[in-house]
C-alpha cells in the first residue's frame, strides 16, 4: 500500500505549490485547510509524514501537533512544521515540544523538502516492513502455541491411554506397577507403611456368560466406581484385567486397619447391582475376594504382590467373599 502525505495549510495557493513540490514522490497526498479537517483526516487514515503550516487562524499548528500527539495511534506519526515565520530557538522548542520532527521555512526549497520527503517515506517503509514481520512473526508464534499445546494435550492422551483401563477409567497394571514401586522406594527409604489388596471377583463370569460381555463390562464399570468411591485420594485403584483388581492402600498404619477398610470394599461390591443394556435392566449379585498384606522394610515388588495374591486364593478357597490378611 502506497504510502500518505497530509498537508496543512490554509492558504489554497500554498497547498497548490505543496501538491507540485510533491508531485515526484511515491505516496498519495491528501490536503486539509484547516487544523480540524486535518484532525479529522487523521481519524480515517495513516499518514506516513504531516506537513503542518504553523500559522493557521483558529487552531495553530502546534494545537493540531499536540492533539495528533494526545492520540494512541497517531503519536507515532511525523510532523514537520511548515512556516513562513522565523524559526528562532523559543519557537523551535515550542514545536518539537509540541510533537514536530523537524522545520522547513517558507519560502520552501524544493531540493531540502524533496530530500526530507524522501527520508521520513523510506523510514515508513521500513517500519511497515518491519511490522509486517512482526505480525507474522506473531501469527506464528500463535501457530507454534497452539502446536505445542496439541502436541502436549496428544502426549498426555497417548500417556493416558497407555496406563489407564480403557473400559474403567481406573490405572492399568503398568501404572500400578510404578506407583507400587514408587511407594516401595519410599517405604524402604523411611516413609510411611502402606497395604496392598489384591481383589477377585466372585460370581463374575456368570453375568458375563449369562448376560453376555455387554452386561459383564456395565458390571466391572460399576465394580470400579464402587471401588474408587470407597477408597482415599491418596489410594491408587487399578483393574489389573479381567475381573482383578487391586488397592496400594496409602497411610495404613497396621495389618488389622488395613482389613477393616478391605471389608467394607468387600461389602460394598456385595451390594446388588441393576445393570442397563440395551434398554434392559439385569439384576446382577456377585461378591469379593480380597487378600490384603502390609508392606515390610525390605520388601520388593515380587514379594508383595506374590503375597497380596496368595492371600486372595486363600479368602477364595476358604468361601469367597471375604477378606484375608498375609
């Protein structure tokens, strides 16, 4: 876009010999006789350099520069005071105080404003290029934000997915795997004991043969919200697979706390269920088989988890639905 001129002066043979001074240079120029339609130019364009006559009736020049200057997005542009008077040092202060750039005396040298002209335009190019790389600049930046932002909502979705039970929601057994060696670390370095639950589903594959694998998945969503609800915070739930879950029971202090809080998970799944599918409604009653062990200093994964295990088959062997603690 082709850059623009606004000159200033009230005598209409002066912006006639303005307009052929100017006729050379590459920009449009616009013309105003008085300080108020200069004022209301400056609302509808960008101007690239004002040429400002200073003695104007009504509002002078430097009432104009020094509105033009009071406005967020015209202070930036240039004035240069035309005068027929003489410039002495007061009033040159008074001008550049008032916003001028720069003076030119009447009657004017053709060669000094073409010379000027040409600078105050060049240095509007390059400020409209470099805005221009600015503004791209920005716009990719945006992009390279929003990227980010995706590229770390899919990680955290990859992340997710890969340590989260589809079906339940509840953390896999590879989330298990490190939140339980992460509290064995813990523990072995000092840290507060734990328990871990080890818990069978009794009755289970009866709904499922009976009812079909849509009504045994409602039954392990409602399993694992049963589970989750009844549990702290600061637990970590987990379908481990199939109808096997497993509690790391944070802060139990000792083994007889940590069987109390496994049988009211045991009662809880006990409770009956009504399962939806497919618009009906399946009555479902099935039970829990929990083995609980407390963690030891010294103890490694294998062990625990082999223990927390054995101790579910014993609580199956001795009549399911109920708690063993090993």
């Amino acid at each position: 876009m082709r850059p623009k001129i606004l000159v200033v002066d009230d005598t209409p043979a002066n912006l006639v010999a303005m307009r052929r001074l100017l006729a050379r240079a590459d920009a449009d120029i616009f013309e105003a006789s008085s300080g108020n339609d200069a004022l209301a130019l400056c609302l509808d364009h960008q101007f690239a350099l004002i040429l400002l006559d200073v003695n104007m009736p009504g509002m002078d020049g430097f009432e104009v520069a020094e509105l033009i200057g009071e406005s967020e997005h015209l202070r930036e542009t240039p004035i240069i005071f035309v005068t027929a008077a003489y410039a002495d040092d007061l009033n040159r202060m008074k001008g550049y105080s008032a916003g001028a750039v720069d003076y030119i005396a009447k009657p004017i040298n053709d060669a000094i404003l073409q010379s000027k002209v040409r600078i105050f335009l060049e240095l509007y190019r390059a400020r409209a290029l470099l805005q221009h790389a600015l503004d791209e600049l920005s716009v990719r930046n945006q992009q390279l934000t929003t990227e980010v932002a995706e590229r770390t909502r899919m990680e955290q979705l990859v992340r997710h997915q890969a340590t989260h039970d589809a079906l339940t929601g509840l953390p896999n057994r590879v989330l298990f795997r490190e939140r339980l060696e992460a509290a064995l670390a813990a523990g072995n370095a000092g840290g507060a004991s734990f328990a871990l639950a080890y818990i069978d589903i009794d009755g289970f594959k009866g709904v499922n043969d009976g009812h079909g694998h849509a009504a045994g998945d409602e039954l392990l969503k409602a399993i694992a919200a049963r589970v989750d609800a009844r549990t702290r915070g600061s637990d970590t739930v987990a379908r481990l697979g199939g109808d096997e879950f497993a509690v790391l029971m944070h802060d139990a202090t000792d083994g007889p706390a940590a069987l109390v809080r496994c049988q009211a998970l045991c009662d809880a799944i006990a409770e009956p269920y009504t399962l939806t599918v497919a618009d009906l409604r399946i009555p479902a009653k099935i039970g829990a088989s929990i083995g609980v062990t407390m963690y030891q200093p010294g103890d490694v994964y294998d062990r625990l988890v082999s223990t927390a295990d054995e101790a579910m088959y014993e609580a199956k062997r001795g009549g399911k639905n109920r708690c063993v603690l090993r």
